[in-house]
C-alpha cells in the first residue's frame, strides 16, 4: 500500500503543470492597465466583463497568454490582445497573483 500510495504522489507531482508564482505586490502597479474594465478592486465596472478579484490565479495567466498568442478569440479579445501585447511573462504572472490575492 505504501509503494502505492507513493507512485500515486509521484505520478500527481510529475503530470501537475507548474507555472512561476508571481509577485502580488508588484502585480498591483502592473495592474493599472486593467482597472479600467476590471475594476480597481478586481469587480468588473462594465457590465459582462469578467470579475477577476479572487480568481485561481493559474487561470489568469493561462488567460492572459492565450490572448497575447492570439488563442483566444470572441468579442473583446482584439482589445485584450492589445492590453497584454507588451506584457512579460513576469508581468503576465504578477499581475494574475494580485488578483487572485485580492
């Protein structure tokens, strides 16, 4: 059972994707370029945009990448391509840590 319950932990740690854990607090200047849809507190100030106060923070850089290599499509996503465009990784990553830390 222990050999089991081992290779289980090993098998989870191996097939977990890991991504760099950014810097809230430096995510919060970097942020300024969001508050204007997204609100200064992470709640949307437009109607139908999304709240990111609190969002799992692996989800927001998966989203912010996803705009800035054009994965992402629909109606906003031109203007979010053009948000995120200049954006570094470590950007990407602190700015996604100050929201989901909010």
């Amino acid at each position: 059972m222990k050999v089991w319950s081992l290779a289980l932990v090993i098998g989870v740690c191996l097939s977990a994707q890991t991504y760099a854990a950014g810097n809230p607090a430096a995510g919060q200047n970097k942020a300024a370029r969001c508050l204007g849809c997204h609100g200064k507190d992470g709640v949307a100030v437009i109607p139908g945009y999304p709240n990111l106060k609190g969002q799992n923070e692996q989800y927001l850089v998966e989203s912010m990448q996803a705009y800035k290599k054009g994965r992402r499509t629909g109606g906003l996503a031109g203007m979010m391509k053009s948000q995120v465009a200049g954006l570094s990784d470590q950007d990407i990553d602190d700015i996604a840590a100050y929201f989901a830390n909010l």
